[in-house]
C-alpha cells in the first residue's frame, strides 16, 4: 500500500510506492542491443495491462480487443491506489496518509511508436481527448483535490517503458506546485483584479522576443524564468480555468499547436528527451476560476543536480530569448 | 554576465547563465571509449585552471604548482559573478537582477579518483576543512545571504567532469529551499521552544529504525519523508546552526561518518552517482542560531520526471526503513 508521508521540516509531502521497484523495464531502454520482452502497450498485447477504463475504437470492436487508437489503462505498478482506508495513525511525530489516489496510462499509439513527434494531428487531437475523459471522470469524485496529466519521453525524463504513453495521477491535496502557483494568482488578483496568466500573455504578445508560435486561441511561448533551458508553455490567450473543459474545436487547435512545438523541439534539438504537464485548476476549491490552465514542456537536456536539489533553485545555461529564436526558426 | 530571474507567478528565481553552455564537458563521460583530452583537476594542470584561491600543500611549494593536496579554484564557467554591478532594472512587469555570486570548485584530490569513496579519512578531513574554509572567507562579506556546499558524482548526479571534486555556491538571497527549511524551524521554535532537528534526532535515537550509524556527536539516517531512495542525513546530535564552526576535532570525527555512509551506498548499491549538500545556517538571518545544520546525501537511481516537475512532490519506492536496514548492514 503506497503511503503519502511529510517531511517535519519543510512539511514537503513524498510518495512512498514500494511496490513500483518491482516494474519492469523494457530491455531497450536500458539495453539497446536486447529487445527480446514483447511491449505491454502494443496493439495484441491487451492482456499485459489492466483492462482498459477508456479506448477510442472506430468499430464496435469488444472492451480489450486489439482494434484502438488511444488507450487508457490502470497503471499496473500504482504510485497511489484508489481504493483504500483512512488516514494512517497521526497521533506521531510525524505525519503520513494513506496513499489514496489514481495512477492510469494513457497509450499514445496503437504501433510501437517511441516519439511523439511521429503521431499526426487526428492522434494529437484523440490524446488530449482521452486526457479530457479521464479528468471529467475523476473530477466528480469528491475524494481529489488535483490532477496531474503528464508525459515522460526519453530515458533522461523518465520514462521506464519506450512505447509512447503520458499519464494521469489524481490526488487527494494540492501538491506543492500547485499550490505555488495557485497563491501567485491569489496575489495577483488580490492586487490588480486581473488573471497574472492573462497579463503574461499580454506582455509576451506585445513584444515577441520568446513567442514560439500563435495559433488561433493559443499562444506558445518561452517562460520568462525557466527551469530548463528550451522549456515552452502553452496557454489559451483567453481567460480559462480548466483544461478539462475546453471545447472540441480548442482541443483540436490546442493538439496542433502542442505537436507543432513538439515537432520544433525534435527539429531543433535531435529529439530531445522531454517531460510535458499540463496544469489546469485545483479541484474543490472556492477559487478554482481564477487559474489559468496551460500546459508547460522541459527538455531535459541538462540534470538537476545537488546544486539544485539543494537549494531548489534551477541553473538554465540558455536564455530564453534564444530558445524562443531558434524555435521559431525551426524549419518544419 | 549570469542573470537572477523571478516567474512572477511561483516568485521561484533561476539563474540564467547562458556562458555555461559552452562548459567542456570530459569526453570520458560523454563517450567512455575516448580520453584523450587532458584532466583540468589533475595534479600538473593547474594551469587549466583559473588561479587557486586556496590550496592544502605540506611543503613550502608556490601557489598553483603541482605540490597540493585539495585545490580550491573559481569555476571556470560560474553560474553567478563576484564582480558586478547592482540590479538590472524592475521597472517591466517582470524581476530580475544581476547574477552576482560566487561559484568555486573544490578538487578533492590531486590524482585522478572518480569516486569519493576512494579517498582516505585523512582526505576527508581535509575537503571538510577546505569548506569550512571558504565558507569562513565569504561569510564576513556583506553582500552574501546564503551558500551552498554540494557535490555531484556520476553523469546521473549531474557531474560533467569525473575528477573528484564538490562545488560551492554564494547566494545575495535566500535560496527557496533555505527558506522552505527556516520557516519550518521558525514555526516549530514558536510552538514548542526546541529545535525540529534536535526532536528529529531524539525520535530517531530512540527508535532506530531508520538509523544508519551513531559516532560520536553525528549520527546518519534516512530521513522519514525522503525524496529519493536511500537519501541519508547526517545531523549532529546537539544543537548547531552552522556547520563552517565546527571544532577540529567534530571536523574529524564527520569526515569518518561521512566517508562510512559513502562507502556503504558503493557497497549496497554498486557505487550509485549520488549528490551531497551542506545544509548550513543562513548568513545576516537574526534567526541563525535557531537552525540545526547537516549534510543530505541523495542517491541518484532514479529520475524526476513529469510528476515530480509537475506537482514538487517526489514518488520514492524504496521505504526509508528498508534503505536504513540495507545500509546498516553493508559489509565494510
């Protein structure tokens, strides 16, 4: 049973998972001349996973049948269970819960595909619709506070299993992250009635130095203070709290503009390794409308290090007026 | 010239340091089969380097000759500048300042060891000293706020030369993992009168469960909420802010502890890349003398991902129990 514990000092909470060490990891990524093991997210190989909770399937094709496009399944090797008891004992020094929560894998390809770069814009657009089902499924559920839809492409991100998949962790409190950014737009509007979100698109609009690209309702752009050098956000440049309820024409829109960056990426940095999330309102809470949903993408082309783990600040050797140069300049 | 930049919305400050980019990076660590370029840190190459500020030798040698036994030089590719004006302008929407900071190297040993764990306690002692040294020298600048000791061993931990070394990092501000650690002792002293980490040490003394060893005034243990598998804390057992005025002889005795919890990861865990940082008292904090220094050694087996980006919340699936117990009984 995974457990969520606290850290006394910084109140930081962890996830303990003891049962992942046991997930397998695809021969080829740790070995690439070995490639023996067949892939549990291939089109046939339905019976390695969980049953599925959603699948897009042109035909009337039965639950579990090879015949899909997009493909969401429990994650075999769970950072957090759903189904389970109350808090744990707190009457501690120390204080943990239940690790209580949702961990599902959204299958990206029926084929064997490693790169996101190699799906079209109808595969794109059929992702961040399965990314919507599954939200609006979790988000009536009373226990979740949050929801964390997020990719990991590449060894260097994180990925254990090559075949391209992103995923979907919901939980029952406002992660850290979260919660930073929720008080930053607290702040803001307490200051100046206005979204900060809004006001950086703004800014960004007016004076182009880190624009990527402008499509229709989205802009995509280099962050002011990266994190990681080549990261790129994409934000509605319109007022909207919640990925999840975005219409079908955004999401068809938002999956050209998410692959036209991804293709970028690729072209500019030889298939850079990168993670993707997408970060849209806190669930349950009062002031949910005010956040502005967007989705942030980190090449990972350099690592954290003690320096950064240590302090929690992020050296970037790449201004992101320059990234943003070379992005733009991407011959697609 | 490095920059300091805030995101306006987290108020999480990078350095922007775009001259590191062209950083060499050794070709052993890139590409094992090639080593032709020569080591900047062995003994006879001091002229690789940028002048050494301080150097152990036992003869009367002349600075910068080949006759030392730990070298401390200014990185040759600093994240942060000890020379430079004040803040650039705030007048935008957005937060900067000038990257102004200091950044050294410290070069653990004058032959070409990639492991700490190869060193002797002698030279142990002697690369505590060297940090105490330098923390000593800057710490009566005014300018300074805060520094930060680490280590980075392994192309996983983010060492981009194998020649072992550790760094160190000035700060003008408060790093947010400082912060995040001050406010949780401040908040602990105001409700209960004592130190959080002097209470960590007394519930981890007196249930050693998750003890690692006990030598004299240190004791070493993997923290209740760790980020990363096998992560180990070295704490001092009575209370201390800073580690930079610690006697000579608690010097030793540290050097010892922290060699054995080096040597025990190599043992347990076949030499795992890891990183270590020096937790110690902020500088010009009234509040100083209520912190409780200590070292945090994170093993580097897995990898942040998209979740841990996205969310700040780290998934760890070794229990800290079992990493104890594994690093209790490594065979010395």
């Amino acid at each position: 049973m995974p457990e969520l514990r606290q850290d006394p000092i910084t109140k930081r909470w962890v996830i303990i998972a003891s049962e992942r060490a046991h997930r397998p990891r695809q021969p080829s990524v740790i070995d690439a001349a070995s490639n023996a093991k067949p892939c549990p997210f291939c089109a046939g190989h339905e019976d390695m996973t969980p049953p599925e909770v959603l699948a897009f399937r042109d035909g009337k094709a039965a639950a579990n049948s090879a015949d899909w496009s997009v493909r969401v399944v429990p994650n075999k090797y769970p950072a957090l269970a759903p189904d389970s008891a109350a808090q744990i004992d707190n009457a501690d020094f120390y204080r943990a819960r239940n690790g209580v929560g949702v961990h599902e894998v959204i299958i990206e390809s029926p084929a064997h595909v490693t790169s996101m770069a190699g799906l079209d814009e109808r595969q794109f657009n059929r992702i961040l619709r399965a990314y919507q089902e599954r939200l609006r499924y979790w988000q009536t559920d009373r226990r979740w506070q949050y929801a964390l839809v997020y990719k990991n492409q590449g060894e260097r991100a994180g990925a254990t299993l090559e075949h391209a998949h992103s995923q979907l962790i919901v939980l029952p409190q406002l992660p850290r992250e979260a919660a930073d950014e929720l008080d930053g737009v607290e702040k803001y509007f307490a200051e100046t009635r206005r979204c900060i979100y809004c006001d950086v698109v703004g800014v960004e609009m007016a004076r182009p130095a880190r624009l990527v690209s402008n499509l229709d309702r989205f802009i995509a752009l280099c962050p002011y203070a990266p994190r990681f050098p080549y990261e790129v956000w994409i934000l509605p440049k319109t007022h909207a709290a919640a990925f999840e309820d975005c219409s079908e024409q955004d999401i068809a829109v938002l999956g050209m503009v998410l692959r036209d960056v991804i293709l970028r990426l690729k072209l500019s940095l030889e298939d850079p390794p990168f993670n993707f999330v997408i970060h849209s309102t806190p669930w349950n809470k009062s002031a949910n409308t005010r956040y502005h949903w967007h989705i942030e993408i980190m090449p990972q082309l350099a690592r954290a290090a003690g320096f950064e783990w240590g302090s929690g600040m992020h050296i970037n050797h790449i201004l992101p007026e320059a990234a943003a140069s070379l992005l733009r300049h991407a011959r697609l």
